[in-house]
C-alpha cells in the first residue's frame, strides 16, 4: 500500500515587540516626549484642583461643628460642585491626551505594520506575532526580529 503523499510547507513564525521599538526609537522617544509634556501641565491644574478639594474636605470635617446648618450646608454642595468638576476635568484629559497619543503614534504603528508586512514577505514568513499582543512568554531568540524590524523602521520613517 502507498501512503498518501502529502507536502508539508516549512513553518516560518516571527516575534516582533512594537512597543520595544517604539520606546527605542528616535520618532518613539519623540511621541512620547511631546505627550508627556501635554500631560504634565494638565496633571499639575489637576493636582491643584485636587489640593484644593483636600483642603476644603478637611474644612468641613474639621470646623462643621462650630458651623451654622446653612454654612455647612453650602460647604458641603460648595464641595459637591467642585468635586463634580474635578471628576469632569479629568475625565476630559483622559479622553484628549488618549485622542493625542492616537494621533501621535498611529503613524508610527501603520509604519511598524507596513514595514513588518514587507519584511515577512521578503524573509517568507508564514507569519509574524507582536509579542506583547500575542501573549508571547517566550520565544527562542532566532525568530525574535524586533532588531531587524526596528532597522527597518528606521529606514522607512525618515
């Protein structure tokens, strides 16, 4: 009896950590320099604010005794109010400094992709896994490609 004669294709697998690249790279470092500085100037009014709700906090905590129902009352909605508006404000940085990080670093990531692509197909890859995403815990180091991915990258971000 012959037995079934069947063709295997080798099996050519690629690991690649985009955020390894892009915390590395001279465009990534740039991306992330410039949101940090955004964040940092919203976060320090945030801090303030925040201060002054401590403080106010501590205000009726600590003196509602000596105060007047009325007094206490619009210490308390006083308090309200401005909690309701810190919450409001950082939950407006969240949602612009996550628009800006999109903004900044899709161009980066549609290249890392656009670059990983042609490098799969000049190198036949059967295909190629960012680690982070993947849930890679381990890799033996020759299908490892970052190095050669970030070179690339390099190359076609100028």
């Amino acid at each position: 009896a012959l037995a079934p004669n069947f063709a295997f294709a080798e099996t050519k697998i690629g690991i690649v950590n985009f955020e390894d690249i892009i915390n590395n790279s001279p465009a990534g470092k740039k991306a992330k320099a410039g949101l940090e500085k955004m964040a940092k100037s919203t976060k320090a009014a945030l801090e303030k604010d925040q201060a002054e709700l401590k403080k106010l906090q501590d205000e009726i905590q600590n003196k509602s005794m000596g105060l007047s129902e009325d007094a206490k009352r619009k210490k308390v909605e006083e308090f309200r109010t401005k909690y309701l508006d810190f919450q409001r404000k950082t939950q407006e940085f969240q949602r612009k400094l996550a628009e800006e990080e999109k903004k900044v670093l899709q161009p980066i990531f549609d290249t890392l992709l656009r670059v990983t692509q042609e490098y799969g197909k000049k190198h036949d890859f059967t295909i190629i896994l960012e680690q982070t995403n993947a849930g890679v815990a381990w890799a033996q180091d020759e299908t490892v490609i970052t190095d050669d991915i970030s070179k690339a990258f390099e190359k076609a971000w100028k």
